[in-house]
C-alpha cells in the first residue's frame, strides 16, 4: 500500500460517541462461532481499529492493550491484513486467495482468533488486490460478483469471523486481458455479500476505483457498509460516503511512523468533531504502549497499558 496509504509495503462529544458506538455494535454484534465472547468492560469513546500485517506480526498483539483506567481493551477491532482476489487465466475468474500466513492464521483460529473475540474485539479478514487484474470494480457480471462475494461469506462462517474489510489496492485492473473498472460490480458485490451475512461487518478502505462507485441503477450501497476509513496515514481526511459521523474515521495512523503527537491530535480531533471511529495500521509485537497512549488519552482519558 501507499506509505500514505500504507506501507507495505470534553465531554458531550465524548459522550456522543459512545452512545454512536454502542448503537453501531449493536447492530453487528453476533459473536464467531464458538468464541464465547465476553463483554470487555466498558469504556466510552470511538471504537478503535489495529490493522495487522499478520506477515510479520501476531493477531494476539492487539490484545495485549487495555486501558489503565477502567480495564476496557485499547482496541475493539483487528483485521487480519491480508486475503487477495486473484484471476485464474484458464477459467477467466477471480476467486479469494490466502498466502500462507494469512492461511496459517484462519487455520490456527482457536489460537489466533478466538482469544481476541473473547475479549469482545472483531476479527474481520481485509480483502487486497494482488497485481493479476481481479479486483472488486471489474466483474464482469452480477452472477460473478455474486460468487465472490459467497466465496467471502463462505470464508466469514468457517473461520468464525466477524466479517469483511474491502481495500481496493494494487489489482491493477487491465492485467491478465480483465476489463477496466465498471459501474455494477462493486454494487453487486457488495449487495450480494450483505445478503449473505445481513449481521456481519462490512468496512470500506475508502481508496480505489470500487470506492468512487458506490451506487448503479438506483442501488446506493453507501449505507450498507458498517465502517469507512481514510487510507492516508497521518492525514485527517472524511472519507467521501454517506454514512453517520458514528461510522467514520478521518484520522489514521501508523504505529510507530505517525508521531504521537499527530497521533494524539488526531484523536483530540476525532473527539471534538463527533467521529465514532479511530483507525491505526501495524501494530507488532513490541511494547507500543506510548504510541497508544498518545491516542488513548484523547480517545477514552486513560493511558495504555501493555501486557506482553
């Protein structure tokens, strides 16, 4: 991802945005599949988001954080970074590919997974380009997108996932002989996989040709999406959707890169304008507790603290 991007690589607000959030989980609250979630402690701020490049870093770092004050997780949502859509050249298909990390850690679920749910964080599996042609904008049908997206929902009830986070990066559509960018599919993607999973998760990396075409033939599909974020790190930016303040985050951050006290502006921000959500990327395994904190503060007034 962009390194902007990505590298691959007070208290009426306050209050405001717990309510939003509470409001929020509520409607995307169904537990995985044998994970037993118990409720974290309460806290009250936006929900917070830690992308993992689970490539080199352990899902379990994201539950590692919890706040001084009160006890609540630092985090409320992980994502696994990342699934691919691929092509097969032969059938002229895009289908849903793990590399053996990603693989790895669906397969070791009840270790990997399991432990976060049971913290009462979600798990959502993002979903990237991978350089083949496939992306999300460029089906070439409805029955095509349609299957995607059951390959997705497939994946969501193995696993016992909490559901799934669209990035439309680096599919350089027009490789491999696939078609351009389209109108339709992404519609029809993401219509289909909401029918498939009406309590799942749905989130939009508000980047690429699929975010830019939300809405074909009458069918808007902005509201179906129970996330949206801004892809550029260290940036404030509102993503370009009509969703609630409740559901969007126009701060990110990367951990480590962004300096705390932009991290901790950024949250102040999100506060103080009324957003429900904070976005962070690549959290790994070392004590970041100062980097959280930044953020924490402005977020929940409680510092981070880090158990290994």
């Amino acid at each position: 991802m962009f390194t902007l991007a990505r590298r691959r690589v007070r208290t009426a607000a306050l209050a405001l945005s717990a309510v939003a959030a509470l409001v929020l989980s509520a409607t995307t609250a169904t537990s995985a599949a044998g994970a037993s979630a118990a409720p974290a402690p309460a806290k009250q701020g936006p929900t917070s988001v830690a992308y993992i490049e689970v490539n080199n870093n352990s899902m379990l770092n994201v539950g590692k954080y919890t706040l001084a004050d009160g006890g609540g997780n630092a985090f409320d949502v992980a994502v696994i970074f990342a699934a691919n859509i691929n092509y097969d050249t032969a059938s002229k298909t895009a289908y849903l590919h793990f590399n053996e990390n990603v693989q790895r850690v669906l397969d070791n679920a009840a270790t990997q997974i399991r432990p976060l749910q049971q913290k009462g964080i979600k798990v959502l599996l993002s979903v990237l380009g991978n350089h083949q042609g496939a992306g999300f904008a460029n089906f070439p049908s409805q029955q095509a997108a349609s299957a995607f997206a059951e390959q997705l929902s497939d994946t969501v009830a193995e696993y016992g996932l909490d559901g799934v986070d669209f990035d439309d990066e680096y599919a350089e559509y027009g490789n491999n002989g696939t078609a351009q960018p389209n109108d339709s599919s992404f519609v029809h993607l993401v219509t289909a996989l909401r029918a498939n999973m009406p309590d799942k998760v749905i989130s939009l990396y508000n980047i690429g040709p699929a975010a830019t075409r939300l809405s074909y033939g009458g069918v808007d599909i902005s509201g179906t999406f129970d996330y949206a974020w801004n892809p550029y790190y260290g940036t404030w930016q509102v993503p370009g959707i009509a969703l609630p303040k409740a559901q969007l985050s126009p701060a990110a951050v990367e951990i480590g890169r962004t300096s705390q006290n932009t991290a901790a502006g950024l949250a102040r921000r999100t506060v103080d304008e009324g957003y429900g959500v904070y976005l962070t990327y690549n959290l790994d395994g070392s004590d970041r507790s100062a980097d959280v904190s930044a953020f924490t503060r402005e977020l929940y007034g409680s510092e981070a603290v880090y158990t290994p």
